[in-house]
C-alpha cells in the first residue's frame, strides 16, 4: 500500500483528495506544518502531495509577507526535505495565477509567467525553486496550476451565485460575453492519483481543468438547471456595471471591480500538455461537474 503524505489535508480540496485517495486504497496521513520543525521528519512516507498554502484574499487585508511565508517558504522548507529523503514524488499544487492574472487568447505553460499580486508571485517563487534544484535519480515532482476549483463543500464565486440565483435575483451581468475553465475537484483528485501511480509521466509543470469552457451566462444556466429555477439574464450596459463596481470598491459593496472581473472576464486554460501525458479523457465533465456542485449547495441548505 502506497504511503501519501499530505499538507493542508483539512482544506476544501484536502478533504476531497484524502477521501478520494482512501477509497482508492492509498494509505493517507496529514501533515500539519505549523506543528512540525524544519527540517521534517518524512519517514515512513512514499510521496508527498502538498497542498498547504495561502489563498488569495479578496478582501486585500493580508500583509505581503503572509504570502511569501506561507506559499514560498514552507514549499521550500518541506521540498528540501524531500530531496534529502527517501520519498520518490513530490506533487506542488501551485495555481494558474502562478503565470497570469489576465488572459488574453488561451493561456499555456509555456508563456512567460507575470503574476501580478503576491499570492501569484509567491506560488511562482516556490515552482521555480522546485524547478531549479537537482532532482536526484528515481525523484519525481509535479507542479500543477489548477484553474477555478469546485466541488462539495466550495465556497467560493460558485456558491456566491447560487445564493443569487435561489433566491431569485436577477444576473444583472448577462450583457458580459466570455468563456472561462473550470475544474471540478474529482478531475483534480483523479490527476494526482494517475500521478502518484504512474511512473511514466516526466516531472514538469501542468495545468489543470476540465475538457470545456463555460461562458458566465452557461454557468448562469446550468445553475438554473440544477435548482429547477429559471434564472433572470439582465443585459446591463457594461458601462453602468463597471461604474457601479468602482462605487463598490469604495464603499466596500458586494461588487468591486475585482469581483467583477473574476465574474466577466475571458480565462482559458490549455490543458494539451497533461491529456497528452495523461494518456486519458478526464472523468468527470465540465457541465455534469458544475451540476454536482450546484446539487451540493441545495444539499448544505437542508
């Protein structure tokens, strides 16, 4: 039985990844890093997944340094440790906003990474430090830059416009066109299990999402659809919308400029590089996955 060290295990993507690898028969232990001293003591581990880390706040009240100590420093601390044990893998899970904030035409792997808040700029520091250190023989790592991840227990925008759409309010920003990635947890859960199975997939970096986009106004629907709701599509003039949003970031109102961004702008993931070393077709797609989330908030509720 495979041996799996994880970090940050009771995060939301923790949860679903160690429930997932348990009933995949792998042996699955948390790593609390607040508790533990570098250098980590890593015995009676096959690999490690490591997924601890600091998310963006949107609320802008985290301090820089947060970041970097977080997402920069205990990668670094934990990935040494790695090296000099006898683990084999090593999986990061960084994020797309590691290498764009915007996007404009499909974003790859091979684009010149330009974060431009820390959260991006700290999950880049900790790919390139992975990426620059000699990888002893019969180590693996892998850095994956998921997209927007959703599934059970998320709280994210997702949840954010269920609540509108279940209580009837219009989407106010249907006038908006755009198509964006998304990632449901269980195609992120079954990546890293082919991952930690594998020994043919080459250590790199690699993005992750599902095998379609969605438009806001798809994802509107299909939220609709799972709700049994017929959804109000407002084509407002964008120009009100935005003026509206920098109001908001003034008063501090439930539509910022940001907000608003991640709501409406273009974000496309190119996955190419992983289905090709993948070999395979995901499980889950991308509308059957936003149903299952949207079906787990009505469940909540009750």
């Amino acid at each position: 039985m495979i041996r799996i060290l994880i970090s940050g295990a009771t995060g939301f993507v923790g949860k679903n990844l160690t429930t997932y690898l348990n009933l995949s028969g792998f042996n699955v232990r948390a790593l609390d890093l607040r508790a533990v001293k570098y250098p980590f003591d890593l015995q009676d581990t096959d690999m490690i997944i490591h997924l601890a880390g600091k998310a963006h706040d949107l609320k802008n009240v985290s301090s820089a340094s947060d970041y970097y100590k977080v997402n920069y420093d205990l990668t670094q601390q934990l990935y040494s440790s790695f090296l000099t044990s006898g683990i084999k893998k090593f999986i990061f899970l960084s994020s797309v906003k590691a290498s764009a904030d915007s996007v404009e035409g499909v974003l790859t792997e091979i684009d010149v990474p330009d974060p431009q808040t820390h959260y991006g700029k700290s999950k880049l520091m900790a790919e390139e430090y992975i990426r620059n250190q000699p990888l002893p023989e019969g180590k693996s790592y892998y850095i994956l830059r998921p997209c927007m991840i959703h599934g059970p227990g998320n709280k994210g925008n997702l949840n954010l416009l269920y609540q509108l759409i279940s209580k009837g309010i219009p989407y106010p920003l249907a006038a908006f066109g755009n198509r964006r990635s998304f990632l449901s947890v269980e195609n992120l859960c079954f990546v890293i299990r082919e991952l930690l199975e594998r020994d043919d997939i080459p250590s790199d970096v690699y993005q992750v999402a599902d095998d379609e986009t969605l438009s806001t106004n798809e994802l509107i629907r299909l939220i609709g659809l799972a709700s049994d709701r017929n959804p109000g599509l407002w084509k407002i003039n964008p120009k009100l919308i935005r003026l509206v949003a920098s109001i908001g970031d003034k008063l501090k109102l439930p539509l910022t400029t940001e907000r608003l961004n991640k709501l409406t702008e273009n974000y496309v993931v190119d996955t190419s590089k992983l289905r090709q070393a993948l070999g395979k077709e995901l499980p889950v797609k991308a509308r059957d996955g936003i149903i299952q989330t949207i079906r787990s908030f009505q469940t909540q509720v009750k």
